[in-house]
C-alpha cells in the first residue's frame, strides 16, 4: 500500500511584515503608528530585513514611509536602523541622492544616540557615498570631519580602537586622494596611516593601500 507524499510544512505570514508590506499607504502607516513601542520595533527590524534580502525600489519606498513613521513616533533607535536600511538599498539600486540624505542624516540621529562610533562609521559611509556620486570634494571634507571625530575619540579610553578608525579614514583619504591625481598628498595620507596603524591586521591594511598606490 503506498504512502502519501509527505507535504512541506507551509510557514505562517508574519503580521508585521504584512502591515510593512502596506506601506507607502496611508492605513498602514496609521496602523503602524498605533502599535505599542515593542512591536513597532519588532516590526523595523522585520522591514528592514526583508529590504535588504530583496533590494527593490518597492522596498526602498516602503523604507521611506516608515522612516516617516518612526520619526514621528521620535523612536531614534529605530530611526537610526531604518535609515541604515535606506542607504543600503539606495547603494543596491544606484540611487545615490537618496543614499547620501540617509547617510547626512544618520550620523546626527547617532550623535543623538550618543553613539560615537557608530557616527564615526556614518561618515567613512557618507564619504563612500559622496565618491560614488560624483561627488570627490564632499567626499574629502567628510572623511576629514571623521578623522577630526577619530582623533577625539582617541582621548578616551579606547586608544586602540580609536587609532585603527584613524588609520582606516587616512587610507581612505590616500585613495581619494589618488583617484584625483593628487600623488603628494595620496602618499602623505597613506604614509601616515602605516605610521599610526597599532595592531598588525591595520598596518597591514594601510601598507596593502600604499602598494597598490606605488604601483598604480
């Protein structure tokens, strides 16, 4: 006698991926608005999830409501993931305008958080999203207000970590630099990120940048 075919088991609809899934619409929006502060933040990090696994301009959209929700609601941690969220996807479909607004403004939500080295990394994004715009000067004035932000951070307690963030924007700054045929100023940078690097894996990092910019 013959068995029957086992079925795979069917997962059931997640209802807070499926109040998102509403957005841009106003219903969804107000819906989303009335949740208690819990599930509106169970349901950004669902939204946002879902984003970044399918990267579509719908996505993108439903991303922007929300952050008009969250933002309302003053709920700042969930502020800062969505737009972490909209610059991610902004990168994936090229839309560089709105990637760097996200980016801008993410850093001061940070700041906010009090979150310096989360602001910090905000920038070294910001800086990356201003040269994938076109966009070389804004890109040199933000890493240099990251390493002005780096070199504070070094006078407090974490030194260590504070350097490596320093190396790392320098080697940025090098690269930068180089791209716009500004030798002297490029190996200047990068020279100074293998001086300051403190563990082995930064100097390494710092030293494979100043290769490739002696050969290039």
């Amino acid at each position: 006698m013959g068995h029957d075919a086992e079925t795979e088991p069917v997962a059931a609809p997640d209802p807070l991926l499926e109040l998102a899934e509403g957005l841009p619409g106003d219903d969804a929006a107000v819906d989303i608005a009335q949740l208690d502060p819990v599930d509106r933040a169970q349901l950004v990090a669902v939204a946002v999830h879902a984003a970044r696994a399918t990267r579509t301009a719908q996505w993108l959209e439903r991303l922007v409501a929300l952050r008009h929700v969250v933002l309302l609601a003053n709920a700042r941690a969930e502020l800062a993931l969505v737009l972490h969220g909209i610059a991610d996807l902004a990168e994936a479909l090229q839309r560089h305008a709105t990637r760097v607004e996200a980016l801008d403004t993410l850093i001061g939500v940070r700041e906010l958080l009090r979150e310096p080295w989360k602001a910090v990394a905000a920038r070294l994004e910001l800086a990356s999203a201003h040269a994938a715009a076109g966009e070389p000067g804004e890109a040199e004035v933000t890493l240099m207000r990251a390493l002005g932000k780096a070199r504070e951070l070094s006078r407090g307690d974490d030194q260590r970590r504070a350097a490596v963030c320093v190396a790392d924007t320098l080697v940025r700054l090098g690269e930068l630099l180089a791209s716009q045929g500004r030798d002297t100023e490029a190996e200047e940078w990068l020279m100074g990120a293998i001086d300051v690097a403190p563990t082995e894996q930064s100097a390494q990092l710092a030293r494979a940048a100043y290769e490739r910019f002696r050969r290039s």
